[in-house]
C-alpha cells in the first residue's frame, strides 16, 4: 500500500447516478477503513484537532478503527459531536481538519472525513445508541431543530437538564432535511436516526411552533418555566440581487427550490409537491447551495449552467462538490454576473442578460472586487433562474423578544465565544448569528453555547 496516497472511496457512476436521487458516495467498507486508518501518524501535537470546530478526539477514534474496536471509535467521537454521521457527509474537512493533517505536507491527507462517516454507519447499522442520563428537572428550550439546535440540546441533555426543541417545520432537522439534498445527505437513512439518538437522551421535539407567533421566548421564561433559551433558529430568508426581472415566472431563491425538492419530495412521483424543472436552468452564485440547486435541477432533467462573478480559484463551495457538478455535466461561466431576467409575453423567463467580469483590488476580507467589463454584455439562453446569493435570519425571532439586540443584517448579536445575548438567559449560534454558513459551525456554536448555558444556569438556583 502507498502510505502517500488515501485509500480511494467508491462512487456512483455519473452519467447513472444523474438520474436518480441516491447517495453518490458508497462510503469505506471495513477493509477499506482500516486501510485509510493506518496511514494515521497518531501525532502527539494533532493539529487535525485543533482543525476541528468540535474538536472530536481524531487520532483516538482512527486509532480505535486500527485496532478494530469501532464502537469504542464511535463512543469517542460521540463525546464531541451530536451528528457524526452528517459531518462526514457534509463537512468541509479539506479546509478544516484534513488541511492540517501532518499525512498532508509530502501526500495526501487522511480521509477523515470518511472514516468518521464509516464509523457513524456501523453505529448505526449495529443499533449503538446513546443512553440517558439522569435529569436535574431544570427545563431548558431551544428554538430550532437544525445543527446548531441539536447539538446544544444533546449536550444539555446529558448534562442532566430537561431539553424542549420548539422546530418551525412539520419535520426536524432543520437545513439538514430542506437544504440538503438526498443524494448527499439521505434523510431516513442517516439525519432521522441521528436525531432519534438525541431523542433517546431525553430530548422532546415539538413541530410546527413558530416562535414569536405560536409563542415568545418572553412567554417560554416568563411564563412556561424554562431558565433558559437557544436560538439556533438558522438563516432562511433568501438573498436577491435586485436585478430587473427578477419577480419573473421561473425565478426561484435556491432554499424554495431545495426546501420544495429535500421537505417536501418534489424529486418523487409519489408526492404531488410542484416544481418547475424547466430545459435551461442557470443557477447563481458559487457556495455549496449553489452546487446543491444545480445538481438537483441536472437530476430533474434540465440542462444547467452556473454563474459566478468570481474565477473558479474564489469559489466558495467544496472541492468535492464542484468536481461532482463537473462530473454530471453541469457547466460554468466564471467570472459572468447577471445584469437583467429577461420575460416573454406571459411572464416567464425567457433568458438572461449578463456581463463579463474581471477582478480587482482585494477588500477588506481578502477578496478581489469582481468589476464589470464595458460592452461585454450578452444574452445567456434560459428558462429558470435560481439565485443562490446566501440568507440572512427571519426577524420574527427578534421583533417579538424583549432586549434582544440584531446587527444590520438582522443577525442576532451574541458572544462568539459563548452565544450569550443582549438578553438575559437567552443564547444564539449557528445560521442566526453568523448569516449562512457550514453545518459544522453551527454545531461548534451550539457546544460553546451549551457549555455558557450550564454555567449561568449553575450560578442561578432552581
């Protein structure tokens, strides 16, 4: 075996698996993680940890592979992530953890990822689930079912406290289950038993309370008896560019076209949820989402170009994921930006005036400043838009909460540290605060603020 080299992973043929919604990795066998384990240094200074959001113990769990004892892998792994499961699915460890692999500097990285997901499988697969802990009777609520939610709830839930999830939709799981596509991320089979094994610690989930309508956090301290409240209630409100034409017939935000396709089984015959799937499907924007809209609109049968006002080295979306887009057929234009949705005389897109682009001078985050080219417009063919431009928080949250301060992107202001806000007793992370960003995230700001959370609660009496 070439120690340099990461033991492949098996994938799903491209021009098969275009049509149908099936997950495109198959994941290591057994073999093959024990494989991929040894190429571990088992460093004494692991910088992979220091990598990681959650800081999952790294070399003890692949260490456990090596040896062949994947429940106690699992249970290693389980003290510091809630979704493991999910994270080796979705996570972005070539720029977090596998980026600071020692394996990395004369070779290729280990696949961590991928072992976390194998040993999250076998789990699974073998029934080993969490147990509950004993409860203190202190009842603690959190507002939102997605990475950030569940994380703090598993983790308050086995420090002993009473945890309520209060979720929006008629499903758990949050981006997970709406943003998310099966073919990445395959909804009964791996995010509804990560969420049954944080029920199993006790935590109860109520679906379809909307919190600042059906009840305020004000009303849940005030009156229901909760000592204290998470937001972790994501960023689902859709970005547009404010372009002409942009109310058009055919023109969809990316979380309407995946919420309609992940939630409500548009993709499945079975399920009379519509969707347009249109021939000529342009998608805007460069993140994960992006990639994620397209390839579900190439697995509905269209054609599909996306659009980026940047180069490919500024995408912003997984390597994996542009490759995988590739692979299927999906093209690009770089450096393009819309200008204008064209309509036709019944009020459907009927193309797309854009402009080229080049780059500039860096801003203050370090990215060039795409600048239009003068007369590089033209008319790029297409009968659906989806704009993939990010999210910000619905204001309900905050417009009806007592003291709880926003920024001017109406993202609720918290410590980075430990998600406490302007409000007293009441923390945030993931999506809320930060705007849209990556599942792992979320989960890191779920654990610091449960941790914050437990010490407020310690120094208030029962």
């Amino acid at each position: 075996m070439n120690m340099l080299k990461r033991v492949p992973v098996r994938e799903q043929n491209p021009d098969i698996r275009i049509n149908n919604f099936e997950e495109v990795c198959f994941g290591y066998t057994y073999n093959e993680a024990q494989a991929e384990s040894a190429r571990c240094l088992q460093c004494k200074n692991p910088k992979c940890v220091q990598g990681c959001p959650v800081s999952i113990d790294i070399p003890g769990f692949i260490g456990k592979i090596v040896e062949g004892d994947i429940k106690e892998a699992f249970n290693i792994i389980n003290r510091y992530s809630a979704l493991p499961a999910i994270c080796g699915r979705v996570c972005p460890q070539e720029i977090q953890c596998e980026q600071k692999c020692i394996r990395g500097i004369k070779g290729e990285p280990v696949s961590i990822g991928k072992l976390e997901r194998f040993v999250a499988d076998w789990a699974r697969e073998n029934n080993i689930r969490p147990t509950r802990t004993k409860q203190n009777g202190r009842k603690v609520a959190i507002i939102g079912s997605g990475p950030a939610g569940l994380t703090c709830a598993k983790e308050m839930a086995e420090l002993g406290y009473d945890v309520t999830i209060f979720e929006a939709l008629h499903e758990p799981g949050g981006v997970l289950v709406y943003g998310i596509p099966e073919f990445r991320l395959p909804k009964e089979a791996v995010v509804k038993p990560e969420i049954e094994n944080i029920k199993a610690l006790g935590v109860k989930i109520e679906t379809n309370v909307i919190v600042g309508k059906s009840v305020t956090i004000d009303e849940l301290l005030d009156k229901e008896g909760y000592e204290a409240v998470f937001i972790g209630s994501g960023a689902g409100l859709p970005k547009f560019m404010g372009i002409p034409g942009e109310n058009a017939n055919g023109v969809f935000s990316a979380n309407e076209y995946l919420t309609r396709s992940n939630l409500m089984k548009a993709f499945d015959k079975d399920y009379d949820t519509p969707i347009i799937t249109g021939k000529k499907v342009t998608v805007v924007g460069g993140g994960n989402v992006a990639m994620d809209a397209a390839r579900t609109a190439r697995r509905l049968g269209a054609q599909v170009t996306v659009v980026y006002r940047r180069s490919e080295a500024e995408l912003p979306a997984r390597i994996e994921e542009v490759h995988h887009a590739k692979e299927e057929g999906i093209q690009f234009k770089f450096l393009t930006n819309p200008k204008e949705i064209l309509i036709n005389d019944k009020g459907w897109v009927k193309g797309m005036r854009c402009v080229k682009m080049v780059l500039g001078e860096e801003d203050a985050s370090g990215r060039r400043i795409p600048m239009e080219v003068d007369g590089s417009d033209f008319i790029l063919d297409t009968d659906t838009v989806i704009m993939s431009l990010g999210t910000r928080p619905n204001p309900l949250i905050a417009s009806t909460t007592k003291g709880l301060k926003t920024n001017k992107y109406g993202c609720i202001i918290a410590d980075e540290d430990t998600g406490l806000t302007s409000r007293k007793g009441v923390f945030a992370g993931g999506d809320a605060v930060t705007g849209s960003a990556t599942v792992i995230l979320a989960m890191g700001a779920g654990k610091a603020a449960a941790k914050a959370m437990h010490e407020y609660l310690s120094l208030t009496s029962s």
